[in-house]
C-alpha cells in the first residue's frame, strides 16, 4: 500500500496568509469557514506552486461570495528514505481527501475516487476536520 503522511499547519486566517512562510510551499490545503461556532470544510485543492498563489485566485474567483471568517490549513507531503515528491502521489492525496470529505465547492472526486488503487494517507500535525487516517480500503467499506 502507497502511504502519504501529510503534515499539516494552522489553521491561518485566509487573509493573513502571506506572512506565513509556509503560504510558499506546496502541497495540499484545505478553506474552512467559521460562522458563529460552526467550522465547516468547504474545499480541499492541491498545487504544485505557492500555495499562496493558487489561494490568491480562489479568493478572486468564489471565496468572496462566503461569510463568516475563512480560514486554511496547508499540508505538506512529506516522505520517507528514498522516495520523493510526485504529482501522482499529490493527485492521489486530494482524490482521496476529496471523495473522503466531501467538501461542498469540490466538484471533481466529490462522489468517485479517481487516484490509484491501495492509497493511505496519515495526517499528522493540525489537520482539522480531516481524519487522522484514510484509505482506499475505507471507500470500499462505506
């Protein structure tokens, strides 16, 4: 089975991000939104550029139309001895997160897995809502 471990940060007010060194990373993130006391997770996205970049153009595209106060969390792959980042591994952590979640803006992998078969993911650090563990197996299971 292929395993991802995933450290997460924040969660960061998404307006405050650019002071954040971890905003020039990579990886995976997800956008909350807190309305009174309710967190929800709205969104799950990948990049391979800045992550403040690709948040940049989610806030001129959707983010706006949200109130209540934003927030994200940023992972970041990381791997073992002798293996190294790819895209299909950063592919297949979304699809996995997505199908999971479901997060209500995710359009594509909302209702079907669409990465490699044996895939798990471990969540370490500030991850959320997000389960600590997940896998390909447990898709099958629900």
């Amino acid at each position: 089975m292929e395993e991802i471990i995933i450290k997460w940060y924040g969660p960061y007010k998404i307006n405050n991000i650019i002071k954040y060194d971890i905003s020039n990373e990579f990886g995976i993130y997800a956008i909350y939104r807190k309305f009174g006391d309710n967190m929800t997770l709205l969104y799950i996205g990948k990049t391979e550029r800045p992550f403040i970049h690709r948040i940049n153009e989610h806030a001129k595209q959707w983010l706006h139309y949200y109130r209540g106060q934003l927030f994200i969390r940023f992972g970041v792959l990381s791997f073992g001895d002798r293996k190294k980042f790819s895209s299909n591994k950063l592919a297949d952590a979304e699809s996995l997160l997505i199908t999971y979640c479901k997060p209500p803006e995710n359009i594509s992998n909302y209702r079907f897995y669409m990465g490699r078969d044996k895939v798990k993911i471990i969540n370490i650090g500030r991850f959320g809502l997000i389960p600590k563990i997940l896998s390909t197996e447990m898709l099958e299971l629900a």
